[in-house]
C-alpha cells in the first residue's frame, strides 16, 4: 500500500520530510531546517541553516566538525512546536545523544525511530518504548539470521583473541563513534590485562564522551613511531579507512580483525580480507525491531535503510499490522 498525500511525514528527494513543519529529518542534502538523530556523519549534512537535536549529539558534531554550526539542542522528552507540530526526541539506545522523533499533530502520533539497539549499553541511553499511531522504523538488519549474542561475551572473545596471540599486534577495527566507545566499556568489566591504544580520531571520542560523564577506559593515543616490541600482546583500535592502504606498514605481525553486525554473515566474514570478525551492532537485530513494532502498538509500519521484506511479510501475516510503503 502506498502513503496517502494527507500523511504527516512523506518521503521525498530520498530524505524523510515533515511538509507541515518544513522540516527535514537527518537529509542528505542542505536544507533549511534539520532535526539530526544522532552524530554519525551518514545522518548528517553540512550547510543547513538550522539543526535541531540533543545536546550530546549536538556536541558530539562540534567536536568532529567545529563550533562554525547552529544547532538549536533540546532534552529528551521536552516537546517544542514547529509551525504547530509538536516535536519531541526520545533515547535510541543506538550511540551517545541518539534519538527518536515522535511528531503529534491533531492527535495523531508518528514516530521515527532512527538508528536503535535494545542490547544494554552503558554509554548511552536505553531504547525508550513510545507509543505512538504510524511508525518509521529503520530495518539494517531486518533478517530473521541476525541475532546478537551478549556485548559481554563478544569483550571476552576479543580478549581471548588478543592472549592467544602474545607475539602479535591486535588491530581492531571498528567505528570511532560509537562502537568503539561501547568496546571499551565493555573490555573494562573483564579481566583484560594488555595495554589498549587508540587512532586519534577515536582518542578524541572517548575523550568527548568523559566529557559528558560516560565512563570509558583509558587508552593510549597511537604514535605512527612507536616501539614495534612495546605493541605486542596488546590492542590497537582503529577505524575502518585505515584497514586498506599504506598505514599498516607502520605495523609487524598483527592480526586484524572487524567489529561489525556484518561479520555474522560468514559469507562476509570470509571475504573481508580480515583474519577475525567479531558480530557485534549498535543497530535492533531481527527480534529487537520486532519487539519494538510490538510495542509501540503502532498498527501502521513503514521501514527504510534495510531489507523490509521478511519483516513486512511477517507482521502483515502473524500480527496484522499494515505495512506501507513511501510513495516515492
């Protein structure tokens, strides 16, 4: 079924849209007015005139990209009004700042949930259940074969990894917003005894997140010259660019691996070209968006970023939810 043109938010330009608030949400392009998510750069543009989010994620861009911005920030659950729509952010459980957005017009309530996790995570905000008419649901790993295993029993692999191999250096890649932090929460818990060093760009997100009083444990700030023999038996994370090209060479004997949802896939896992994976999401796994379809008691779903046909096939037939898809 097709979206009505009486809908409050609408798919245009590959971007949703809030005709009545002339609103954009995380566009991929300038626009006059954005509500952002969260502070991951695949959900944020420059050159809007106005963004409007949570303080944290309004931070968090600073930090990455300078104070030359203006957002308008705002506390979880406070509604404000853009042109008579009320607007309000709710915790997403998927990094640091992270939201949803609910709009509530006339009674009727739509909610985005942009990028979520229900997994525990103590560096940012549980997913909040929120009630709610129509819901946009983001589906990356809408497939019945994603199931996420326990964070903590992922930190004791990584560990395990890393002590099996004393003669070699760890590279870890993983994303330096998010993931990484959410790493290192959880190697703290466990009895990891090397050294952890980080490439700067994640050296400075750890350091934004202390800021705000999430606790993340010490690393050390990676030095291109450092003594090879000081690396060994020990953990170096790094972002994902840097896994292809000329920065390895600065390294002997490493193993590598990948911190990804993605690398549950063996097929994938096989030909990343690292020697490990570790499945690990800061996005709801198959049960997890299921639990929050259910939950929101919404009886109209759309999804997007994702594959949605199992998922749209199996609550149209087992919970006789309507599913729609964005007239394009």
């Amino acid at each position: 079924m097709k979206t009505k043109k009486r809908d409050l938010i609408k798919y245009k330009d590959g971007n949703l849209y809030c005709e009545l608030a002339d609103i954009w949400i995380d566009p991929s392009k300038p626009v006059k007015r954005a509500l952002i998510t969260h502070a991951h750069f695949d959900h944020f543009t420059f050159g809007c005139e106005e963004y409007l989010s949570t303080k944290e994620t309004a931070i968090l861009i600073k930090k990455r990209i300078g104070d030359n911005v203006n957002i308008k920030v705002f506390d979880y659950g406070d509604e404000f009004k853009v042109n008579g729509i009320n607007i309000s952010f709710h915790p997403s459980g998927h990094i640091l700042g992270s939201s949803q957005i609910r709009f509530i017009f006339a009674e009727e309530k739509w909610l985005i949930t942009g990028d979520f996790k229900l997994q525990k995570d103590e560096t940012c905000k549980k997913y909040e259940i929120v009630k709610t008419d129509y819901l946009i649901s983001e589906c990356t790993f809408g497939l019945p074969i994603f199931k996420w295993d326990e964070t903590r029993k992922i930190a004791i692999n990584i560990s395990n990894w890393i002590t099996n191999s004393p003669d070699k250096t760890s590279l870890l890649f993983c994303y330096s917003l998010g993931k990484a932090q959410r790493l290192l929460n959880e190697i703290s818990k466990i009895n990891f005894e090397g050294n952890i060093y980080s490439h700067d760009s994640i050296h400075k997100m750890n350091n934004c997140y202390r800021e705000l009083g999430i606790y993340i444990k010490n690393t050390m700030k990676i030095e291109n010259k450092k003594n090879i023999d000081e690396l060994k038996g020990n953990l170096i994370l790094l972002p994902p660019s840097l896994s292809k090209g000329s920065y390895l060479k600065n390294f002997k004997n490493i193993q590598t691996a990948f911190a990804s949802g993605w690398m549950s896939i063996r097929a994938l896992r096989n030909r990343s070209g690292y020697d490990k994976g570790f499945a690990i999401s800061d996005h709801a796994d198959w049960d997890g968006i299921l639990e929050v379809v259910k939950k929101s008691e919404a009886k109209n779903v759309f999804f997007h970023h994702g594959d949605s046909e199992a998922l749209s096939k199996y609550l149209s037939e087992k919970e006789a939810i309507n599913v729609l898809i964005f007239e394009k």
